[in-house]
C-alpha cells in the first residue's frame, strides 16, 4: 500500500454541503454586488451553482483544471502536474471565483494568476491553502481527505474504535 499525506477521512453528506454553501452565500452577500461565478471544475461547480441561486447570479463561467489524478480512489489522493483545459477573459474584477476547497494551494496559485482580481471563495480550506482564499466556511486538518458526496456511495462504516483492531 503506498503512502497518502491522509489519514482521516471526512465525509459530507449533500445536506451538509448545501447547508455550508449557504453559509458562503451569506458573507458573499454582504461583500457584494457580484458580476458573476467562475467556478473551477469539477469540484467548484455544485457550490457554484448553490451559490448562484442564493445570489441571484446569472453569469457563470468555467476554469476547467485537472489536478488529481482520475483512476481510483487511491490515485485520486495524489495531486499531478497541473492541467489547464479551460481558462476565462479578463482580471477576474467583480467575479467570484468559486471552488469546493482549497487544499496544498497548487490549483489557487493557478487560478490566482489567471484572476487576480476575482474574489476567492471556497466552502473548505487546509492550512496550506488557506492563505490563498479570500473567504471560506470550515478549516479543516492538512492530513485530512474530504469525501464528496459525489464521490461517494453508501456503504458500512466501521466504528472509530475499530478500525486499528
């Protein structure tokens, strides 16, 4: 088995990730108006859209970037060389650039510099990352792995105490 920089899984549940995206859209209110989203595929795009509906946002765009590796659960928690498949015009002034976490800062610095003047915000930030986002909702450890609800099915879970027996 190889070594992964996560050793605690964090699970959020559709509601959960609805719920924290509101809680975005609220202090993104108070900072607006807004001329529109640019969320950062795939992970920013079901926050994006929360948030859109919240704000009254028509305006969505699309920063399209891999930088997980894509075939299975364990290759997923490696992060590769940075891929830009899609990048927007402009500085990004009067956007809201729109992830669902930001996580050692390799995918931030991109987009930072591809929008200088957009205003980042995410529903999750590691303290890696954290410096690069303007706004977020929940810190969370370095060494943990967020599980998306998109990304997950439902399955046992074994009790805490358990799982070093």
């Amino acid at each position: 088995m190889t070594h992964t920089p996560y050793s605690k899984d964090f699970p959020v549940s559709w509601d959960e990730l609805h719920r924290n995206a509101r809680a975005l859209s609220w202090r993104l209110l108070e900072m607006g108006p807004w001329k529109g989203i640019v969320a950062i595929t795939r992970g920013g795009l079901v926050p994006a859209a929360i948030i859109a509906r919240e704000l009254d946002i028509r305006l969505i765009d699309t920063i399209c970037i891999v930088s997980y590796a894509s075939k299975g659960a364990e290759a997923a928690q490696h992060q590769g060389q940075l891929n830009v498949l899609k990048g927007v015009e402009g500085d990004g002034e009067g956007m809201l650039l729109i992830d669902d976490l930001v996580d050692t800062g390799k995918t931030a610095r991109s987009v930072r510099e591809m929008l200088p003047k957009a205003h980042f915000a995410t529903i999750y930030a590691k303290p890696a990352g954290k410096p690069l986002v303007d706004t977020f909702i929940t810190e969370v450890s370095q060494d943990t792995w967020i599980r998306f609800p998109w990304d997950m099915e439902y399955a046992f879970s074994t009790p805490l105490a358990d799982r070093d027996r």
